[in-house]
C-alpha cells in the first residue's frame, strides 16, 4: 500500500505544515495542564476530605455522636442505609474489605468509607474536582488567534495563485492580461512590477508587428510592378528569371509573415499526419533550386508518418536543408529518414557551440545560423518535437523526431 507523499514544493503546504504543529502543539500543552491542573483539584479534595474525617473523629471522641451540620457545611452527605443504597453500600464495602478508610468513585461519585473502632460512615463528597475555566479560555484565545493568522495569511498570499495564472497565460501568448494591485506588501509590488512589464512588452510587440507589416505592405508594391515589368519582356529565359525571382520574393513574404506570427505566440497550428518524405518534399519545392538533384541526396530507409503543421514542418525543414546547402563547403547536403526520425546532414567543420546556443534569436558566432534555428526550433516545440544534433565523420547532423506522450 502506497502512502501519499506530503507535497512542501508550495508555500500553502509549508505554512499549513507550520500552523498544524502549532495547532497539534497547542493541543499537547493544553491537555498537560488541564490534567495538572485536575490533579491539584483533586488533591485539594482529598486534603479536604481527610481534615472532615479527622474532625468528624474527635467530634465523636467528645460528644459521642457524628456531626452531620458540619457536614451539609462541608458539601458532604451521609449515606444511609435505606433499601435504595443498598446496593452500594455493598458495592462499596466490598471493595475495601478491612480497610479503616477508602475513597471510592462509581459512576462518577465519590464516596468516602469510614471503618474505625468507634464508626462506621459511607459519605458522598458532592464536591467536584474544579474545572480550569481559566485554562479553557486562554485555550480558546490561542486556538482562535492561531486560526485568525491562518486565515489572514493565507488570504494575503491568495493573490500569488492569481499571479500564477497570469503569467502562464502571459508565457501562452496571452498579452491582454493586468495584474495590477492596490495593496502596499510585496506580492503587490511583484505584481504591479509584472503588470509594467507586459504593457511595455505588449507595446514593443505591437510596434513591431506594425513596422513588419508597414515593410512587407510596402514590399509588395515594387514585387507587384516588377511582375508587370517583367511581363513585357521579350526574352522568355529572362522573362522565366525575373517570374522566379519574384515569385521567390513573394514566398519570403509570406514567409516573414508566418515567423511573426509564430514567435509572437499569436498562431495556431493545423495539426494533421504527413508521411515524412512528403514533408521534406514540400520543402524542397519550396527551396526553388534549379537542380534539386544537384545540391540534395534524399534516402528513404523506413518511411513514417509524422503529426505535424504541414506548412510549419516544411518551413522549418527548409530552413534547415538550406543552412546544410549553405554552409558546406560542396553546396551539397544529404536527406535520410530512418527510424522515425529525419537526418539532415553537410560536411563542414563542427559547430564551436552547444546547439541550444543557436536556439537563441540573433545569437552573434562567426558562420553562425543567424535567425534560422530560432525560427525551426519554435516551429519544432509548437508541434511537439526535438531537435537534436551530432557531429560524426566530418559531418553535421540535424536529427527531428517527434516526442514522445510521457515526455
């Protein structure tokens, strides 16, 4: 049988452990001195009891009688012999057979045996041990300041949860959030410090989404009138050049587009099974070579379906065959699909840094990837997958797989 584990990772669960050992603390004190404070009583009692029986045997060595005034004074009564006590004088004597004297409590009452040479008494002391009322207000007191303070902190780090909810929806893409505060403590200050921080954040975003688009409007104005330009050429390789090149330009376009929207977490993704040959196809169409075959070596071991955007996937495959064309010094990189997983691989010297290095948006390193594994890598965690890389053989290999459920 498996117990559960005590969570203490959260701040709610460390002051509840707190005030329970307070609570459980509080309640061991109490319970020692309200028996200590019993036992007096009752000590007191007997002390009591014993100067009674003391009196009540040289009244009777002087006047031959017992003094049972003094007794109603004393709360105490003698009982008698009569068919209703029976019973309990039994009971009583009984149990302290040949004693001269014996204090004995049934059913909550205590009862006092007198066995001497002179008298035999069972008195019913009425008298009960006192109750600590004192004891139990400040118990009460304590318990319910302890309770208060729980409550009242409690309440005052309520506003972390709030906080925490924010900003997973802030680090989702959510830029229309405020957090802002009226109170003076510090979760305040954290919050209106968080609450500044994404109006200018938001405003930055905004600022530059309008300068993107403000530039890719104005682009496509000259990429329009080129096309006009172009059709009234004469010469139909020229002619085929410039559709390309503007076409190529209007790709890249849309492209921008697509990164803007992906970085500033405003997109979302179609997700659909492709068979990866299919995806890296696309991409090649979209690399526009003049000669694919040229340039790329594409080996399909094992073929497999991938759960992915195709429009995303192909974008980030083609930036990533790309930078192989690019950056080896034979303008040639080699495709593989094997055990679930896509290779894309160049001869060239090994990256000089860790890979998570050239994750980082305009990262500065000399024949760096520039803004490209950015943009793959946010394409790649969008749809669930990893990027991993390995240098082998005089070769740079880029391995894609998709993730697994339990990761």
């Amino acid at each position: 049988m498996k117990f559960p584990r005590l969570r203490l990772d959260s701040l709610k669960s460390k002051i509840r452990l707190i005030f329970s050992i307070a609570l459980i603390l509080l309640f061991l004190l109490f319970a020692a001195l309200l028996q200590r404070s019993l036992n007096r009583s009752i000590q007191d009692l007997e002390l009591q009891e014993r100067a009674n029986i003391h009196y009540l045997y040289l009244y009777y060595l002087k006047y031959g009688r017992i003094d049972t005034a003094y007794l109603a004074s004393q709360n105490i009564k003698v009982l008698s012999a009569g068919d209703k006590n029976v019973k309990l004088l039994r009971l009583i004597e009984s149990k302290n057979k040949n004693k001269k004297f014996a204090v004995v409590n049934v059913r909550l009452h205590r009862y006092i045996l007198i066995n001497n040479d002179r008298f035999k008494l069972v008195l019913e002391n009425l008298n009960r041990p006192r109750f600590p009322l004192e004891l139990f207000i400040a118990f009460a007191g304590a318990f319910a300041l302890l309770i208060l303070l729980y409550l009242w902190i409690i309440r005052s780090i309520q506003p972390l949860s709030e906080l925490k909810e924010k900003i997973l929806r802030f680090s989702e893409g959510d830029l229309n959030i405020h957090c802002r505060m009226q109170s003076r403590d510090e979760i305040a200050e954290v919050a209106n410090a968080f609450d500044k921080a994404v109006a200018t954040i938001r405003d930055l975003l905004r600022s530059r989404q309008l300068l993107l688009r403000a530039i890719m409007h104005e682009l496509k104005t000259p990429i329009a009138k080129g096309r006009l330009l172009a059709e009234m050429l004469k010469d139909p390789v020229k002619k085929r050049r410039f559709h390309a090149i503007f076409q190529r330009l209007n790709l890249l376009i849309d492209e921008f587009a697509k990164v803007e929207r992906i970085t500033s977490k405003n997109f979302e993704a179609d997700i659909r099974e492709y068979k990866a040959s299919d995806l890296l196809e696309g991409s090649i169409d979209l690399l526009m070579l003049d000669d694919p075959q040229k340039h790329l070596h594409l080996v399909v071991r094992e073929d497999f379906t991938l759960r992915a955007d195709y429009e995303l996937m192909t974008l980030a495959l083609k930036n990533l065959i790309d930078n192989a064309i690019k950056y080896s010094p034979d303008r040639r990189a080699d495709l593989l699909i094997h055990r679930r997983s896509i290779v894309i691989g160049n001869e060239g010297k090994k990256l000089p840094h860790p890979i998570e290095h050239y994750f980082a948006p305009f990262h500065s390193s000399q024949g760096g990837l520039g803004l490209g594994l950015y943009i793959v890598k946010s394409i790649l965690d969008m749809q669930k997958m990893k990027l991993e890389y390995r240098y082998e053989n005089g070769r740079n290999l880029f391995v894609i797989t998709q993730k697994e459920e339990r990761e």
